[in-house]
C-alpha cells in the first residue's frame, strides 16, 4: 500500500469538536450544512446536572447532549447511513484507518485530548471525547483536520495510537465512523422541526437533572455550597460549572451562540420570521451566561466565601432559568 495518502479534503475551523467534523465530512461529500445547522438538527443543546457523577472532585453540569450523540440524531433526521466501529486492538483500528484512507475516504475519529501533543497544556486534561477527521499517511505520520485548531496538523502512528486508545470515563476504544450513503437530496425541513422540537422538549423537561428545572437545582444548591462545604470546595464546585461553560470545548455561553446562529438559518429555511426573533433572544441569553461565568469565576478566583456573592450568581442562574423557560415554550410553539 502507498505510504502517502492525500485525500483532497477541506478544513474548516469550527467553534466545537463534534458539529465540525460532521459539516467537514459534510461538504467534503457535496453537502454544504453548517456548523450551526449539524448542532440544531442533532439537538446538541442542553443544560444537565449531574450531582452524583464526579469529574475532577465536581458534580458534572453539562451544556450540551452527550457525545456522538449529535451526529447520530443528525444522521438519523437527514437519512443518512453511517458506520461506527470500535476496536479492542490497536492494529486492527490502525489497519481499518488506512483501508478507509486508500478508499479515499476520511473518517472521523473520537480520541482523549490528555496526550493530543498540538494542544497548548492548559487544554490537555483527561477528556475523552474529542472529535477530528484523519484525511490522509505520509510515511509514518497521519494527517488531521482538527475542527478547532486553526490549520491542520500531524500525528505519528504511536501518538494516534495513544489518543485512540486514552483510558478512563468515555475512553473510546479506537472509535472512528464516517457516513456510507447519502439521500439524493437533504430533507432539512423535516430534520429542523425535529431538531427545534426535541431541544425544546429537552429543555422544558419535568425531570430535576436536564433542562430549566436542572439549572433552577444548581442556583438552590449555590445558595447553600458555602456553608455547607465550606469556602475551598464551594469555590472548587462553582469553578467547575464555569469551567464546563467555558473552557471544555464550546461551552454554555457558546453553544447559545451557534444555537442562535441555527434559528436563523432555520428562519429562512422554514420562511419563519417567529425563529428570527428568537435568534435574537437567544444571542441575548448567550450574553447572559457569559455574564454569569464572569461573576462567578471573580467570586472563586478571590477566594473569598462572601456569601452575597453566592447569593448573587445563584439569582443570576434562576434569572437565566426563566428565561430559556419562556424562551423553550415560545420555540416549541413556533414550529
């Protein structure tokens, strides 16, 4: 087999891992959908609290459907048929690898971000769901189009290997998957309404761990963190939901964004000027989370356990809560 594979492919940088692998493998296969438009027919937006499963000594607060998830409902809406493969040996994995990129088709994989040696090391943390294309060999180093890096990079078989296989929560036995049969033409307006339906759904929930009623949860519990857990883990528990809103890939203030931005592609697929406007709205909560991060992360970052600051992002949250509330109902009607 040729040593140097070059598959003709194109990278786009997009705000988050998943969505970004989906719309490349998308275009490269003469569809052009948009970040935005793989996130809201894949019903990637969400808010979870999650207090009984830890991640770095926190509770697990979530801003977005569980991964591969997106792609997966995507699909599912738009008929597309799609191959996943999970490998318990790495040269079997590697072997599959390189029979796709001598069919001349890139594959998406999803790898841990630990041991992904082009990320800066503030960005290296034990994550197992990362998601990148591989479009092509040369000699022994595999070509990547990682949706977040602004240019395509480079691993050898042993770091692929090593990111392929990362151990812990989610770890991804050698997971890679690629589409296999496309419909003649994309059935968006069917796939947008269900996409709209299912968030809207999702986020208006009457269940305490997903959706306004989860987030109504974590601003009562804020309340009582310092107190109840005194100032060094209160403040440890407040900076994770930031730093899962701000740092782990997109984020909550971001993924409002490129929900925002999918209304208003919606709006004129669907000729809908009601999803317009609440594009509009929903930059604006997009602005509101932001503001909450940023008051929030002044009150760990002080360290000090001045309860009205508690108090504050804990009023905040409830504010955020009955807006996306109103926001969900509003959405659910407009479709």
């Amino acid at each position: 087999m040729a040593e140097n594979l070059k598959i003709d492919f194109t990278h786009n940088q997009a705000a988050h891992c998943e969505n970004g692998v989906v719309s490349n493998l998308m275009r490269h296969n003469g569809f052009e959908i948009s970040e935005p438009m793989v996130f809201g027919i894949g019903s990637g937006l969400l808010f979870s609290y999650l207090p009984f499963l830890k991640v770095n000594y926190a509770p697990v607060f979530t801003y977005r459907s569980m991964p591969g998830f997106i792609f997966n409902k995507f699909a599912k809406r738009t008929g597309i048929k799609m191959k996943r493969e999970k490998f318990t040996n790495p040269e079997l994995a590697k072997k599959r690898l390189d029979q796709n990129l001598a069919n001349n088709n890139p594959v998406g994989l999803q790898v841990g971000v630990y041991n992904l040696i082009y990320f800066p090391d503030e960005y290296r943390f034990h994550f197992n769901a990362h998601n990148m294309v591989v479009y092509g060999k040369e000699g022994d180093r595999y070509l990547i189009s990682d949706p977040v890096m602004e240019d395509v990079t480079s691993l050898s078989s042993k770091e692929l290997e090593k990111v392929r296989f990362a151990k812990g929560a989610f770890a991804p036995k050698g997971h890679m998957y690629y589409p296999t049969a496309f419909p003649e033409k994309l059935e968006l307006k069917t796939a947008i309404v269900k996409g709209i339906k299912q968030t809207s759904r999702d986020m208006t929930a009457p269940v305490p761990i997903v959706g306004v009623k989860a987030m109504k949860w974590v601003a009562k519990n804020i309340r009582k963190w310092p107190n109840k857990l005194g100032t060094k883990k209160a403040n440890h528990y407040l900076g994770q939901i930031v730093r899962m809103q701000e740092e782990i890939g997109t984020g909550g203030g971001g993924f409002r964004y490129i929900y925002g931005a999918f209304l208003q592609e919606a709006s004129e697929v669907l000729e809908n000027d009601k999803l317009m406007e609440l594009s509009k709205e929903m930059t604006s909560i997009g602005d509101a989370w932001r503001d909450f991060a940023v008051d929030a992360s002044r009150i760990y970052k002080n360290r000090n356990a001045e309860s009205n600051g508690y108090e504050d992002v804990a009023t905040q949250l409830e504010a955020l809560a009955a807006r996306e509330e109103s926001f969900f109902k509003a959405l659910k009607k407009s479709v």
